[in-house]
C-alpha cells in the first residue's frame, strides 16, 4: 500500500512525450491509478492518455504526497463532435456542464461543435447523449449523467434496492470523502434523467421508433392505448392463443 502513493519517477523527465518544444514542462507529475498499471506521466502526456478516459481522477505528486486532483483541473476539455479533437471552428468558447459519473460528480469544461452542419447533428442535448452523456434536460442542459452510471444505477434498484438519493450520496463521498458537503447534490436531476432513460429504453425493447424531424424526436409523439404493456400469456387472446372457432363453441367451453 505504502508503494502505491509513491513512485520514485516523480519529479524526473517524462520518457514517453515529444520534448521538442521547450516551453512545455515535462516533469513526471501525475499518476492516474485508474488505469491499470500506469506509469507517472507529465501534464501532455496525462492529458492525452484520457481523451477517452475523461472523467478519471488522476494524483499530482506535490513534493511530499500525492493529492487527488480532476482531469478538467489539469486541463482536459472535453469536445463534441469530431470524437475527441477539437472543432476546428469552435474557436476558444466553452461551456461548464455538471457531470455525472459512476466515479463521482465534478465540473468539466465542454467545447461545441460550431460547424456548418453542426445544426444537422440535432441540438446540445442530442449530441450530449450521442457521446454517451444524458442531459438531466432537453432544453439548457446544464448536468448529464453518464451511460455508465445510468446503467449501474439501474442495476443496483434490481438487485440491491439502492434509491437515487442514496446513490447520489455514494458518488458525494466517493468525489470528495472528507467534505462531500462542497460536492453539489444532483439527486434531483439524477433522479429526473433516470426516469427519461428508463422511459427511452421501454420504447427501444418495444421496438418504438418516434418521428425524427431535423430538431430531434418529436416530444409529442403519442402511443396508443397498451402499446408498451406485455400479453400474459396465460389469458386467452383472440387470434394468438386461441382457436379459431372460439365462437362456435359452447359458451361453457369457450
């Protein structure tokens, strides 16, 4: 355990990075040990091995201890739309967004993408939840959840009875164990997208598919009557498990 929280490359000069550039420091300062066996990495070389591992908490060497710092803090941002490089017309604007994540709750940075056809990729929000990040609303989404912590949750009501509030707790404490009361609660929200998410993914195991005007599904979109409700299979249905001749029987055999 006393190996983990040190690493004798702290403080040494990153082997792994491009150290053509001068004005860059390069010292080894970061360990993510969320990634399994990974080496201590200057602040380039952490930034670009979580591109895709955005919301991983990494450990900056101080001099004396490692302390528990977010990627957003280091520098990541993360952008929408050309997987995860940056628009080449999004300029320098960016956006705070509450995230929701299955290893806690933080504050990111998010770029959007400002192309010509960004408006033929749907709004904010649909190109929130096509990056795996589900918008607590449609409108102004100011915090998503995670597919991975949706997903999770949902599991956990299935086989442990863990409510929202108490998970939310759980991810609290889990951001900042020592003061998870200057973590922001996102029972509320969490709780609200939990339901859309449930509620899209009936429609998607019923084989619904809403009308898809340029602007996103259309809200107004309505099922009939039953539509998603599953057939007991021992009640008799006329046509599916029933003879054909039903009504040519006796009333007392029907």
């Amino acid at each position: 355990m006393y190996e983990r929280e040190y690493d004798s490359r702290f403080g040494s000069v990153c082997p792994r990075c491009d150290k053509s550039d001068p004005s860059v420091d390069h010292t080894v300062r970061y360990k993510c040990f969320e990634c399994f066996q990974a080496p201590p990495l200057c602040k380039p070389c952490i930034l670009d091995a979580h591109k895709h591992a955005p919301f991983h908490d990494v450990h900056e060497w101080t001099g004396s201890y490692l302390r528990k710092v977010s990627l957003s803090s280091v520098g990541l941002v993360i952008c929408l739309g050309h997987d995860e490089e940056k628009c080449p017309s999004a300029g320098d604007a960016r956006m705070k967004m509450t995230i929701v994540h299955g290893g806690g709750i933080r504050e990111m940075e998010i770029v959007q993408c400002t192309c010509g056809d960004s408006q033929a990729k749907g709004s904010l929000a649909l190109r929130l939840w096509r990056s795996g990040l589900f918008p607590a609303t449609f409108i102004r989404p100011g915090t998503v959840i995670s597919a991975g912590a949706l997903s999770d949750f949902h599991l956990l009501t299935q086989t442990a009875k863990v409510n929202a509030t108490a998970f939310c707790t759980f991810l609290r404490r889990k951001t900042d164990y020592w003061a998870q009361d200057t973590v922001k609660n996102r029972a509320r929200e969490f709780f609200m997208s939990f339901r859309m998410y449930c509620y899209l993914n009936n429609l998607k195991s019923n084989g619904f598919d809403a009308p898809r005007p340029a602007s996103g599904v259309d809200p107004g979109y309505e099922l009939s009557p039953g539509s998603m409700a599953v057939l007991c299979p021992a009640c008799p249905q006329p046509s599916i498990n029933m003879s054909p001749n039903w009504r040519e029987r006796d009333e007392a055999l029907r």
